[in-house]
C-alpha cells in the first residue's frame, strides 16, 4: 500500500498507476478512527474495482466553531494497519494545509435540502462536506465512490452535487454496519460512557419501532414520530424526521422511497442513525 500526502502526487501516482483509462477506480473517504463501518466501504470497493483509494483527511471546513474538531478520535497507526489488511492500493493522508489554501474558492450547499434536519443543528456543515468531496473526487477521478446510509443526508446532498454538476463518478450507497445490540457503528460512539453507550441504544431501538409499525401498516408518520419520541426520551432529540429520498417531509411512509432519521445528543455526543423503508 503506497501512503501519499500530498494532492498533486497523488494525481501523478494515479496517472502511473492506472494507465489504462479502462481500470476501474474505486474510492472511499473517510475522516479517520476507522470501523467496521468504514470497513465494510472498504471490502465493497475492493470488490468492484481493479484500484482501491481511501482517504483519511479530517476535514477542518464541516466542523463549526466549538464543535469537536480538536478531539475527535485519531488513530493513525491503527488506521493505516486497517486500510493494508483491507487491501487499499493508495491510502491518501492529507494535511489540511494541502487541501486548502487562504482565499478559497467555496462550494454552497443548496438552501433548502442543506439547511433542514442536520443542517439546522449544523448550519454551514454540508459547504464543507460538499467542498472536500468536490475536491477528493477531482484529486482521485474515481469510476465509483462509496458512502454510507448511516450518513443519509450527506450521500443524498453528494448525490444531488454529482447529478447537478454534471461529474461522471458513480456514488455507490453502503448499508449501515451495527453492533449486535443495534447501535449504528460511529467513530464518535468512542465518546460514550458505558452508560451513556446504554442510553444511545435509545435511537436504533426508535427506529426498529418505527420499522414494527410500518410493518402492522401504521403509515401515518405523525404518529410513528410520536412513539419514537417516546421511545428516546429523556435524550435530548434534535430531530425525528419522516422524508422521501428527495428529503422532502412526507405525511405517509411509501415503502421503497422513505427514510426515516434521528439525531439525539447522549451526554455532550450528537449521534445519527437511520432506516430506509
Ligand atoms: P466518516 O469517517 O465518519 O466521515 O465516514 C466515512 C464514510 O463511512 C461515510 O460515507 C460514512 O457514511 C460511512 N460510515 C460511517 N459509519 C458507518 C456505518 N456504521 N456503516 C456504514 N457506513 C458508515
């Protein structure tokens, strides 16, 4: 596995190592403190292409002033170790200072689907998401890049960005990886107190809820946001939100085109999950 930190010797390590414009690029970024989340991103990619490219760069543009960006979890050693037994061909590690200069050219989430539900409780957050994504999706050209449902808005903002700049890569969406008690796999559960990790397992027992009644055709999303609520109380919610997968808030749960999302704070910790109906 070559490891490169620098943008432009990556572009030139890319352009040796493809050669033919035939092989198949596959690419996963990621923000480091890898699990079995990213992993799981890591095999599907290794599955379908002929070179596999990860990124591990925290992306200091989606954090917002006060929010965790100085500690959030690092494990570097243990990351590169991952990416080699996962069989990555380059691992891009950038430095911040390379991926950004002073006066920045910016990409703008859309007003509407970028500032409802994590965008209300992270007004700016996708600029940044979107900007780094632009600029890792120019640096590598991948044919197909991965990205997990547990993230839904952020795949369904990549997606629309893709679409609307008319850019010929492949988003290929991943299944969310959990633990055997439901908890949806984050590099920010590494936050929680083992009490706090009890208390969490509000948000996936929440949304298995939602996913009983939609199965005795309780459809009504009213109600079925009223049982989760009740379900992940006394956590502080930030949202519970019913949408088609355009992120539109629907009144009635279609099979094949919802999601259903939480965001709730356990302790000082903002976690997400989700289902897709
Ligand atoms: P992050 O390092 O948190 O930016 O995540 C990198 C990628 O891994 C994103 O596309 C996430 O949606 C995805 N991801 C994070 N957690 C999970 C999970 N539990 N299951 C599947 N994908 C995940």
């Amino acid at each position: 596995m070559k490891i490169i930190s620098s943008p432009l010797e990556l572009k030139e390590y890319l352009k040796t190592l493809c050669g033919d414009p035939e092989k198949k690029v596959g690419f996963v970024p990621t923000m480091g403190a890898l699990h079995e989340g990213h992993i799981s991103l890591i095999k599907k990619a290794r599955g379908e292409n002929e070179v596999l490219v990860v990124s591990i760069f925290l992306n200091p543009t989606q954090f917002l002033a006060g929010e965790d960006l100085d500690k959030y979890p690092r494990r570097d050693e243990a990351d590169k170790k991952i990416c080699e037994l996962g069989g990555v061909d380059v691992l891009f590690f950038p430095h911040a200072k390379d991926m950004y200069g002073e006066d920045e050219v910016s990409l703008l989430a859309p007003k509407v689907r970028g500032y409802v539900l994590e965008g209300t409780s992270r007004p700016g957050h996708f600029n940044g998401v979107l900007t780094v994504i632009m600029k890792l999706l120019h640096l590598v050209n991948p044919h197909k890049a991965y990205f997990g449902k547990k993230d839904a808005q952020q795949l369904n903002l990549i997606q629309l960005m893709v679409k609307q700049m008319f850019m010929d890569v492949i988003v290929v969406p991943v299944d969310t990886v959990r633990e055997k008690d439901g908890l949806a796999l984050s590099s920010r559960n590494a936050y929680l107190s083992s009490q706090e990790r009890q208390e969490a397992l509000k948000i996936s027992a929440s949304l298995y809820l939602a996913g009983k009644m939609v199965s005795k055709n309780v459809l009504t999303t009213k109600e079925i946001v009223h049982a989760m609520r009740e379900t992940l109380a006394p956590l502080e919610i930030s949202y519970v939100a019913i949408v088609n997968r355009d992120f539109e808030y629907i009144e009635k749960v279609e099979i094949g085109n919802s999601i259903i999302l939480v965001e709730a704070k356990v302790g000082t910790t903002r976690l997400l999950d989700n289902i897709w109906l």
